[in-house]
C-alpha cells in the first residue's frame, strides 16, 4: 500500500514581510516540485530523503512534528525527493506539507477541498515557521500568480499579466530562517512602520507595471531597498543584486524572509545569458524559470 504526492515552489515577487501586517504580496508558482512517497511498513514513522542518504529525517524534532499532524506514529515510511531548494525562500515547507497531505490522501484515496487542504498546510506551516501570513501555501495550492492578503479571511486573488515574467533565481548559498526574520522585524516596531506602508503602497504599483516589464525592474530594485531599510537583507544578497544589475537585469531583489535564500532577476531575452553567465562565473548556482500569467481560483 503507497500514496505519493507532488507540489510546486514559489517565489515571492513583491510584499513579504509587509505581508505580515496586511499589506499585499506578489507571488507565483514555480516549476520545482517536491515529492513525498509512503508506504506502509511495521515499525515506528521513517523519513528518508535520497539526497542525504543514511540521515534519519524522523529525528529532526520539527520535521517529525509536522509529520506527526498528518502520519500516525508507526506503520509508515516516507521518502521525500524533488528538486526545490530547501530553506531558500522557494515555499519548500509548505511545498513539503501539501505533498505529504496529497501523498496521505492518494494511500487513503480520499481527497480534501481547496480550502480543508489549505488548513491542513498552514497548521504543518504554523509548526515550521510560527505565525506565517499563508502566502506560500496560497500560492503553492493555487499554482499561478496571485496577490495575497492576510487577514480573518485570506484573500488570493489571481494576476493574469499577458506574458510570464522571466527570472533568474540565484542562490547566495546560506538558508535564512524564516521565523527569526520576521521576529527581527516585529521586534523593530514601530520605527518599521514606514517601511512596511512603503512596501504596501510599492506592491501596489508594480502589480500596475506587471505588464510593462522595463517599468518593472525599476520598482523590484525599489523593493529591494526598502528590505534593506528593515534590516533583513546581508551584504552577499546587496552584493548579488548589484552584480545582476551590472550584468544587465531589468531590476532585482532579495525574495523571501531574507537573511540569506534567493535573490531573483528580472530579465528578458536580450540580457538572460549574461545574467546566468555572470552569477556562474562568480561561483553561484542559478536557473531561469516563468512566473506563470494564471492562476487557480
Ligand atoms: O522565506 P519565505 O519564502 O518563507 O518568506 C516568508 C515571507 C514572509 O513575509 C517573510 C513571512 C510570511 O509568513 O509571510
């Protein structure tokens, strides 16, 4: 008896951080998937992964608590795989969750509703990250661009730009811990108070400039800034965007908690390669991938 289940990454494009306090966020799916397979077997839960052969992911208290919301405690192993970075801003816990719930519900054959399963993922998210906003598992469920708001009901309404949006998505090569961040910020109230209207009122206009790709660098550069001012960006992630920048992308920032994680470019056709080229010559790994133009509702 096995179940498996897949699930998308995300890149937040505008608004984190500020998300947290009501402000909009911008976010899409992307095309990096986790897979999570179980199987039934005697003995206590086993979590395995290939890419860390012989690690006993069951003895990460966090991991096996999380698990533990979904798994009974014995009678299941469970093998996860994919190729999403892990702890790099790309949603990979709740992109972990829903794939673990998926995988539960296709051994069951059961299914759950758009919204049960978004419960069931944000309670697995609260035990990853505290008190997230909901934005990665509203994007992941939804796989498209959205714009989302926190608030007594979350609101993901989607974005259909006429043409995806092209980045590239470098890796500064450390992990950026999601809840310490945001704890930083809060701590930061209320001289953050400014900031975080500005990223509000800026997530606005670049969901206006989605269509119009050189006004949109711009305004990411602006984002990125304004991450700066609260204090959640590092001089390896400062240092990346003004490499990109120099190597011709139309705008870049930092995407995620910060504090380490991914740095996204907008590019187009003309300046692609130098990008990629350029963050391979400085020894980072990097892809180019589409923020879709829709999503489910
Ligand atoms: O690093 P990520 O992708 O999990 O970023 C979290 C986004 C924040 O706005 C910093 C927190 C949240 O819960 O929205």
């Amino acid at each position: 008896m096995q179940g498996i289940g897949r699930a998308c990454g995300k890149i937040i494009l505008a608004g984190e951080h500020a998300v947290v306090y009501g402000e909009p966020a911008l976010a899409g799916s992307i095309d990096r998937w986790t897979q999570v397979k179980i199987q039934a077997r005697p003995g206590p839960l086993e979590i395995s992964t290939p890419n860390t052969p012989g690690t006993k992911l069951q003895d990460d208290p966090r991991l096996l608590r999380a698990f533990l919301c979904v798994l009974p405690e014995e009678g299941f192993s469970v093998q996860i795989q994919g190729d999403l970075w892990i702890g790099r801003g790309l949603g990979s816990s709740a992109s972990l969750s829903t794939a673990l719930i998926r995988a539960w519900n296709n051994l069951q054959g059961g299914t759950s509703s758009q919204s049960d399963l978004e419960q069931q993922v944000m309670q697995l998210e609260t035990v990853f990250h505290g008190q997230p906003s909901g934005i990665d598992p509203a994007v992941i469920l939804r796989q498209g661009l959205v714009r989302f708001e926190r608030g007594a009901r979350p609101q993901a309404q989607p974005l259909t730009p006429p043409k995806p949006l092209r980045l590239v998505v470098i890796d500064s090569g450390t992990a950026g811990d999601t809840a310490a961040l945001v704890e930083r910020v809060r701590s930061g109230h209320p001289e953050n108070d400014g900031t975080i209207r500005a990223i509000g009122q800026l997530t606005h206009r670049i969901e206006r400039a989605l269509n119009t790709p050189d006004a949109l660098g711009p305004l990411l550069t602006e984002n990125h800034r304004l991450l700066q001012d609260l204090g959640v960006s590092t001089p390896t992630l400062d240092r990346i965007v003004e490499q990109v920048l120099q190597a011709g992308a139309l705008g870049s920032k930092l995407a995620g908690a910060g504090g380490g994680g991914v740095v996204i470019a907008l590019v187009d056709a003309t300046c692609e390669a130098s990008v990629l080229g350029s963050m391979s010559a400085a020894g980072y790994r990097a892809f180019a991938t589409d923020l879709p133009t829709r999503a489910t509702s």
